[in-house]
C-alpha cells in the first residue's frame, strides 16, 4: 500500500513536470511565427498579451473552421491553462514569486491561443480563395 | 474477449501507431527515427498477436498468458531501444554515441540480472515471472533514463522540435504508466482505473505523430522557453 502511494505521488509529480514541459515546448515552437496584422485588429490585443485574453482567444477560434493538425495542442495548452488558473488562486496567494511566473505563463499560453487563431484566419481565407476559383 | 471500450481504446491505439509509421514516411523521417518506428510497428505486431491467441485459447488460457507477458518484455525491450536511439541523437554531435550504446547494454544486461536475482529464489514459472519482472524494471530504468534524458537536453540547450518533444512524450507516458499502474494497485474496486494503462498508451503515439506532422527536421525551439524556472 505504502509502495504504491509512493509511486503514484512520484509518478504524478515526474508527469506534471513533462507535461508542463511539454505545453511549453508546444507553446516556444509557435513563438517564432510573425503575427499578422489581422489578428492584432481582431483580438485587439497589443505587443504582449497577458493571461485574461486566453478565454476571448479561445471564443474567437471557436468562430473560425478547425485546423486537425492544432487542435491536441490546443486542447493541451487549454488544460495546461486550467492547472495554471488553480495554481494562481491557491498556491500563489502564498508565494509571490509564483504569482509572477504563473503570470507569465499564462501570457504564454494566450499568445499560442492567439498564433492558432492567426493561423485558422489564414487557412479560412485559404478556403475562400478555392472556393472562389471553383 | 474484450469489451466494447477496451476494443474501441485498442482501435484507436493501434490507428494512431499506424499514423505514426505512415507520417513518419511520408515525411521522409523513418530512418532517422527507425527504433521509434519498429517500436510502433512492434506494438501493432504484438497487438494482433495478442487478439489471435486471446480468440484462440480465451482470456484464461496459459497460452494467452504466455503470449502477454513474452511480447510485454518484447515491447519493454524495443521501447528501451528507442528511448536509447534518442540519447544517441542527442550526444550525436558530442561524439558519445559509441559510449551511450556501451552503457545501455551494460545497463540492460544489469537489469537483466538483477530481474533473474530477484525471481530465482522463489519462483516455480521462472520464464514468465522474468518476463514479468524484466519488464517492470526496465519500465521504471526508461522512466529515470528519460528523466536523465530531458535534464541533459536542458543542459546542452537542444532546439530541435522534433527531438525535444518526443522525449517528452515519452517522459509523460511513462510517468502517467508507471501512475496509472499504481492506482490500479490502490483503487482496483473502480473498473475505470483499469482503461487508464491503454488510454495512456494511445497518448505516445498520437503525440509522436503530431510531432512527427506538424515539425520538419529543421524546426528549431528557443531553448530558454523550455525551461520552467529561468536563469
């Protein structure tokens, strides 16, 4: 009993830690992707997006067709985002720091929310544009 | 035989491992990832297997039991392959390939063992209880090989995508495998906790094959992005 106790508490925290890794990774290998201007007009929101955008993103891609290839790192970063939100209002009422980086994570994560939205715009006009040809 | 969940979970793994293969291809990526590949295409093989002997002999049957836990240690053994495949990458440009291989056959063979140590004493099944033993501890040396894996990844700064996230994934599945195995251990009265182990092994490979779709080779990560406390 005790054995697995500590090997579920082990297991879980080692896959926290991959899996905020792993939205992370999600996340830095969109940060390169130039934002059109389009999508600043449309979610109106400056150079650096902060993490109460995320929700308004989120609305805003459900408007546009769905991209297959986004939408698991959507959905991952989305989760990612809820653990962060509980994290926020509990943990980090206690620690300051945390309160920081927990900020900016969830700037983060709106600003992948907000490349998949420049994205899905660009694949609608894609869309268009065959339809027009047809 | 298995129930329309367990069927449904095992049709969408196996699809998703099958996608791999084929992006994996397609994208011109099979030779550079080839463990990872025979991994997959090793799981489809011992799926099947599995299905033919459980038609055959029924669930109970020892046949049954024997194809389990011999193509268990066969998938526990291609999967360490892969994850070592994936060091070799990663120490590629460092020249330490040669050195990786050395160490995890020497590890493997330790594993090996220190598995025989352990079940030769007490056991009259010595075949299948090695199997079973070889496989559980060579799950939880892939777990801290893996974790080891990512913390040399952070300190070499590595930027490629597609080698970034699939030690990744494989670090969230082995960890959420080794959880799901220890919740069956203290909550087996819930059914539920026993679909976690294959809904977790649907996870590697469908996260391997958006890797694999949405990165070329020569996408690159801003390394200080990946990691969680900055310097």
């Amino acid at each position: 009993m005790i054995w697995s106790v500590t090997i579920f508490v082990l297991s879980v925290a080692t896959l926290l830690m991959f899996f905020v890794s792993y939205c992370r990774s999600l996340m830095a290998s969109s940060s390169r992707h130039p934002l059109s201007r389009e999508v600043r007009d449309v979610t109106g929101i400056p150079a650096l997006p902060s993490g109460k955008d995320f929700v308004r993103v989120v609305q805003l891609l459900q408007l546009c067709p769905e991209r297959p290839e986004d939408r698991t790192g959507l959905q991952a970063v989305g989760l990612y985002f809820k653990i962060l939100n509980v994290v926020q209002r509990s943990l980090a009422q206690m620690i300051p720091s945390l309160q920081t980086w927990t900020e900016r994570e969830l700037a983060g994560c709106t600003s992948f929310a907000v490349v998949v939205l420049d994205r899905r715009i660009a694949f609608s006009r894609e869309i268009l544009a065959q339809q027009g040809e047809i | 035989m298995p129930g329309a969940l367990a069927s449904f979970i095992w049709l969408v793994g196996t699809a998703f491992e099958l996608a791999f293969v084929v992006c994996s291809i397609t994208r011109k990526s099979f030779f550079r990832y080839f463990f990872l590949n025979l991994y997959f295409l090793a799981v489809i093989a011992s799926s099947v297997t599995r299905y033919f002997f459980l038609a055959r002999f029924g669930q109970g049957a020892l046949e049954y039991r024997y194809a389990y836990f011999f193509t268990d240690v066969l998938l526990t053994l291609a999967l360490y392959v892969a994850l070592i495949s994936l060091y070799s990458l990663v120490f590629a440009e460092l020249q330490f390939a040669r050195y990786v291989r050395l160490t995890a056959t020497l590890l493997l063979l330790g594993t090996a063992l220190f598995s025989y140590a352990v079940v030769a004493q007490s056991s009259e099944r010595l075949v299948t209880t090695f199997a079973y033993e070889l496989s559980q501890n060579l799950y939880f040396v892939g777990l801290v090989l893996t974790y080891i894996l990512w913390g040399a990844i952070l300190k070499l700064r590595e930027t490629r995508t597609r080698l970034v996230q699939f030690v990744l994934a494989l670090g969230v599945y082995f960890s959420a495998y080794a959880a799901s195995y220890a919740l069956v251990n203290l909550a087996s009265k819930y059914s539920i906790v026993f679909f976690l182990g294959p809904i977790v092994s649907c996870l590697l490979p469908l996260a391997c094959t958006i890797t694999m779709w949405r990165h070329s080779e020569e996408s690159r990560l801003v390394p200080a992005q990946l990691v969680t406390v900055e310097r």
